[in-house]
C-alpha cells in the first residue's frame, strides 16, 4: 500500500491546497473545516512525509523542466552562431556608417578586441593559471631545449 493510499481523501485535499501555498487556517476555510483539524491532520506525521515527498517531486520537475530550458537555448544559440556572424558581417559591410560601426564594435567584441575610452581599441587580456606539475614540465622543457641549442651550437 503506497502512503497516498493512507490519506483520506480529504486529507488529500488539504495536501493538495498545501502543495499550492496555501496556509492552514485558508485550508480550514476553503474545505470548511475547523482550524484546529486542519492543523491535527496537517501535522500528522503520514501527512509530512506525503507533503515532503510531493515537494520533492515538483522541485525535481521544476529542476528538470530549467535544465532541459537551458540546453534547448545553448543548442538553439549554438545552431544560429553562425548565421549571426554571417549576419553581423553583412551588416558590417554596409554603406549605413553608425549600423556598420556597431556592428564592427559587436564583431570585435565577440573576438576578445574591446574599444578603448579614448577611441582606440586593445585587445583583451587573456589569464593563464598554470599549476605545479605544468610549471615544472614548462621549465623541464625550456632545460631541454636550452641544452639542446646550447650543444648544436659549439
């Protein structure tokens, strides 16, 4: 027997309206009850764990439903890169000067080039982050290839 079999079809009810946010004493009212029942079913500890199971579900929809949203946009954004670069270019190329200066800033942009304040443009830093091990195998390699150039030399 699964526990919402437990529940009384009117305790169902008040799970039901208690999923949707509603308190105990809008509970009482809207299935006409008294409050103090409402409140002795609300904390029985079958109804909680129904409550907590419940919430559990729709949290893990709601989670599956944004994570399905946001791979569908990546895959839509990732389908029309292209065409907006394509696009982006045409325009560029255009005899319209302010719609082709934005759309030459938006391209430079895109590639890592930003326009400086005083009308210049620079290119974007790039950070590195190298850890212990890749540090010693740069400086192995650089010993290596100094030793090497150091003895084809003589």
């Amino acid at each position: 027997m699964n526990h919402m079999e437990q529940l009384t079809p009117r305790a169902a009810d008040m799970l039901d309206l208690r999923i949707q946010g509603l308190t105990s004493g809008q509970i009482a009212q809207r299935l006409n009850l008294s409050h103090p029942y409402v409140c002795s079913v609300m904390g029985a500890p079958n109804f909680q764990h129904m409550l907590s199971v419940r919430r559990e579900k729709l949290e893990n929809r709601i989670d599956d439903k944004v994570a399905n949203a946001t791979v569908e946009a990546a895959d839509v954004l990732k389908e029309h890169a292209v065409q907006a670069a394509k696009n982006l270019v045409e325009i560029a190329d255009s005899s319209k000067t302010p719609i082709a200066l934005r759309a030459n800033e938006s391209v430079l942009d895109r590639v890592g080039v930003s326009k400086k304040s005083d009308g210049g443009i620079k290119m974007a830093q790039q950070i590195v982050i190298i850890d212990n091990d890749t540090a010693r195998v740069i400086q192995e390699t650089m010993r290596m290839e100094n030793a090497d150039g150091a003895s084809t030399e003589s």
